[in-house]
C-alpha cells in the first residue's frame, strides 16, 4: 500500500525496538569499538554463525539476530520513504548504529 505508510512512526518503533535489544545485550552505544563490532557481526559470514545459535535457543545470539533483523527493517524503512518522497531520520541510536554499518560495508567493499 504504498503511499499510506506512516514512516515517521515505523521509523521511531523500530528505534524504540533497537534500543530495547540493545539494553537486553549491554550494548553501550557510545563505545564505538562495540557498535563497530556488533556491525562487522551484522554484515559479515559471523551473521550464519548468530542464526545457526540463536535457532539452536542461544538466547544472546538470537537477541542478536533480532536486533539485525530490525537493522534490515529500518534500512528498508528508510528506503521505501525515500522512493516515496520523504526524508525519513533515525534517533540517536539508530544513527549510531547505522554509521557503524555503513563503515563497516565501506570497509569491506574497499577490500
């Protein structure tokens, strides 16, 4: 139904829902040495490894697999209200984190 999606408000549930995963891993948001490594983890073949543990009930590493999956959602979020006509912005922690994943996918296609 394009067109009628209010991506303001997906934008920000999906905030709400990163955060909360982040709190369920200890994530701290402003250690960038962290979020980095969560990103490398979210983007690289270490991903499999998370779903192949957290189908196996590893609750961590299905939390992990969550929070990526979330990622994926806000990434296609923001891309769908871009084809539509609106700047669509994360909060702070989606910008935290999609800054490391955007380094992180730089990184690797420069490599």
């Amino acid at each position: 139904m394009s067109g009628f999606e209010n991506y303001p408000a997906e934008v920000k549930a999906l905030e709400q829902e990163i955060e909360r995963m982040g709190i369920a891993l200890g994530i701290d948001w402003s250690d960038e040495v962290q979020v980095r490594t969560l990103a490398r983890e979210a983007i690289s073949a270490e991903h499999d490894g998370t779903m192949t543990a957290a189908s196996h009930g590893d609750r961590p590493a299905l939390a992990r697999a969550e929070l990526f999956g979330l990622a994926a959602l806000m990434l296609k979020t923001m891309e769908e209200s871009a084809h539509e006509g609106f700047l669509t912005h994360g909060g702070p922690v989606w910008k935290i984190f999609g800054r490391a994943l955007w380094a992180e996918y730089e990184t690797r296609r420069r490599t």
